[in-house]
C-alpha cells in the first residue's frame, strides 16, 4: 500500500480544507480525528480524492512515508500537547511535528526546545486566511526546524496563496523556534488594529454624516480602487450591501455591537511591553473590543452620562475624502508599530527575521492582504537596517501628504464625541515618534523624589539622584 506524504490531525473546517488543498495539489494525506464520524462523514463526501482515512493515531502513523510529516490543527492550548504526548511513542527521531493553530508563542517555543532534546523535528506554522484561505492558498509563517522546513517547503508552497504582483508563494521559512507564531500573533495584532480603524472610519460617516448602508458600499468601493485597496476594505463594502432577508434592513445594522477576540490581539499587546515596542493601535483596538462587550453598561451609561451632539455641519464630501486619508496614514502608522515590534522581538530572541519578505508573504491569502504591502517590502528592501516605516522616504511623505486631513478627522470626532481611539493613537505615536523631546524628564523627576530611582542630566554624563524638597 502507498504511503500517504502527509498526515493532518483535527478535521474541523479548518483541518479539512487544509487537506483538500494538499490533495488538490498532487499531495496524498492521511487524516485522523478523535471523534471517528467526523472522519467517516468527511472521507464519504471525497470519495475520489486521494485520501487515507484511519481511525487510531497507530493506524495514522502507520500509514506515513517516513520522514514521517504530521500536520496537527486541533485548539489551541492543552489539546496540542495531548496530541503531542500522545504521538511521540509512536513516532521516531527525525519525523516532523507541525502545530498550525494559532498556539501562543511561549508554547512553541517549549514545544520546539522539548522535541528538539529528543531528536524530533518540530515547527510552528502560523496560517492566515480563514476556511476560504485554506482551501484555496493561505498565507504561510512556518518557523522551527529548518531540516523540516527542507521536507516540507515543496509543499507549503504549493498550497500557499500567490502573490497577484508575481505569483511568488505566499510563504517563507520564517526563522527559528517560536518564529513562526510570533509573526502570526504580531500579524493577528496588525489585523486587530485595521479592523477598529475601519471601524472607525465607519462610526465617523454614519454618525457624523447621516451616511446609511448603501452610500457606504459606495465610498468603500471606491477606496479598495486606490491607496486602501485590501480585502479589508473589499469585504467592508460587501457587508455594507448584505440586506437582512427577514426585515429588508442592512445586515449589519442588526448585528450586535460587542465583538469577540480569541486571544492573539491581546497576546500582541502583551508581549509588545516586553520587548519595549509600542503598540498603541493594537492596544486601543484591543481595549475597544473589551468595551464594546459591555453592551448593558453601555446602554445605561448613555442614558445619564452627557455629550456632545454629532451632527457635522461642515463640507460632506471634505470630510469623507479627509477620513480616508487619515484612514491611510492610521494604517502605516499601525505597520510601523507592527514590524517595529517584530524588530525588536526579532532581536530579543534572535529569530533573524527578515521583514521585507515577512510583508512580501502577506501580500496574497492572508486578512491584511493589501496593495500596500508591496510598498512595506519595498521599505525595506531599499534599506534592511530600517528602524521605522515613518523613516522611509516614501511612506514618510505619504503621512506628510495626510497630516492635516489627519488631525482634521481626529479633532472632529473629539468635538463631535465619536471616539476614535485607534486613530488617535495612531496618530499620537506619530507625534511622539518625531518628537526630540518629551515630558519624560518630568517623570524620571518624580520617580526620584518619591523613589529615589535615580535620573540622567542632558548636561553631562553619570547616574544621579538629587533632594527635590
């Protein structure tokens, strides 16, 4: 009997959508799932695909060419290392252990050192793209054992997404350990904070202007033609014309307003504090999501607590060109802390990554999928030592170009009382980035008087602490 070349354990969507593209590909691949129906119903409705179906991980393992390659896609968390633990007396030194959920870095990281000490090759690989992106090529952020990437890269390109600039493969091997996870949980945060500021571009032209579903189609079409070109902003138009079959109303006006997170935006936040890089788009957009939750709070607070009315009365069309410029410079804003944080991780824990392909791998299957990414590899392929994206000369113009519009949208929704605390982040970190000089004088100031912690002078060189009474 012919060896399968890959096994996937866990067939929810995900799973199976992810095996139906291996095979789609020329691949033949074992699968396994706990709950044996599962397997059953899957098998039955692929009937011609070349598939291996077994009902016990001995039968699974059985079934594998060696190097042995097991693709593992169950929850994150406790369900990996069940599955892990479960595997290893059935598999032998030198077989590949790929974790493709979303698991936390710090568990990739042990996973990594663990399986490494006992002679398996191990790699965590993010994937972004959703079922559809699986099916039909996501894009790929595999790190760990670079002998597994040389058994396995074949055929992640294969499966992965094509760039529609060059048809490159929408993967790369990303670097060692935990490498993998961490650029999906920083591209996971990145999508945390392009999701709150489209949404609040929205909350500006619906409550500022009065603007209802199908005129916001409309806008948001017209932006995915331009600079803002990105699945994004593609899907926002399209949900804007989805019209409830039940009440002939737009959809999303009868969606609940408390979104959900599964945990990678705020990792994002997390690990940003640790390696010194601020964040402060991932950061609102995670807070927000936290207090769109509140949604009974919510409602009892607007009713005792007061604001300003948020009818605008100035030029319609200036401030609807205005929000998407500062649409814009809110998004490179949001990179720049983005592939700043993967910098600093980068060399924090020695992972050598490269961030122009990091963006060039973005580009295709992926949620922030966008024309702009190409201007990201661009950066940094003109300069690999870039600190910044605000530093590049062409991102750095394109915020220039935007500044008033900016502060415009940012000073109306304050006066209006919309809140945009991603936009305004973005562009506070904007302004503290390019200024020489901040009030944190006066902090290390008070840190000494009430806790001698010391303080250094502009003046002259040394550690000193003074007697501020």
């Amino acid at each position: 009997m012919q060896k399968a070349d890959i096994g996937l354990i866990g067939l929810a969507v995900m799973g199976q959508n992810l095996v139906l593209n291996m095979e789609r590909n020329g691949y033949t691949v074992a699968v396994y799932n706990r709950t044996t129906s599962v397997t059953d119903e899957f098998i039955g409705a692929h009937p011609a695909k070349k598939l291996v179906a077994t009902r016990t991980q001995e039968e699974f393992v059985a079934s594998l060419a060696r190097p042995r390659k097991v693709l593992i896609m169950v929850k994150a968390g406790k369900a990996v290392d069940a599955v892990i633990d479960s595997l290893l007396p059935l598999l032998e030194p030198g077989d590949l252990i790929m974790d493709g959920g979303n698991s936390f870095f710090e568990d990739t990281e042990r996973r990594s050192v663990a399986l490494g000490a006992a002679g398996f090759r191990f790699m965590g690989v993010g994937v972004s793209g959703g079922e559809e992106g699986a099916l039909w090529g996501p894009s790929i952020m595999p790190g760990g054992s670079q002998e597994g990437w040389a058994l396995v890269g074949d055929l992640l390109r294969a499966i992965s997404a094509k760039a529609p600039e060059d048809g490159k493969p929408c993967v790369a091997y990303i670097g060692p350990r935990s490498a993998g996870h961490y650029v999906k949980m920083v591209h996971n945060g990145i999508e945390y904070g392009d999701m709150q500021l489209i949404a609040e571009a929205y909350d500006i032209l619906h409550r500022a202007l009065g603007l209802e579903a199908a005129e916001l189609a409309a806008i948001f079409d017209e932006w995915n033609q331009g600079e803002l070109d990105s699945y994004l902003i593609g899907i926002t138009a399209q949900i804007f014309r989805k019209v409830d079959e039940l009440t002939g109303r737009p959809l999303v006006d009868l969606v609940l307003d408390a979104a959900g997170q599964k945990g990678t935006g705020k990792w994002t936040s997390q690990d940003s504090f640790n390696v010194g890089a601020p964040v402060p788009t991932i950061n609102s957009a995670v807070v927000e999501r936290i207090i769109s939750s509140m949604k009974a709070e919510r409602v009892a607070a607007a009713e005792v607590l007061p604001g300003p009315g948020t009818s605008y009365s100035g030029d319609r069309q200036a401030l609807i060109d205005a929000v998407r410029q500062a649409l814009y410079a809110s998004k490179i804003s949001a990179y720049a802390q983005g592939m700043a944080m993967l910098r600093a991780a980068s060399d924090a824990n020695d992972y050598g990554l490269n961030l122009g392909e990091v963006a060039a791998i973005w580009r295709g299957g992926c949620i922030i999928r966008a024309r702009f990414l190409n201007r990201i590899t661009e950066a940094f392929n003109r300069n690999p030592a870039l600190a910044n994206l605000l530093l590049d000369e062409q991102f750095g113009t394109a915020v220039r170009e935007r500044l008033p519009a900016w502060r415009h949208v940012v000073q109306t929704a304050i006066g209006l009382g919309i809140p945009v605390p991603a936009f305004s982040g973005s562009l506070a970190y904007y302004d503290s980035y390019r200024s020489a000089r901040l009030p944190a004088n006066l902090i290390q100031a008070q840190r000494d008087l009430f806790g001698a912690h010391t303080y250094e002078r502009v003046d002259m060189e040394g550690v000193f602490h003074s007697d501020w009474g």
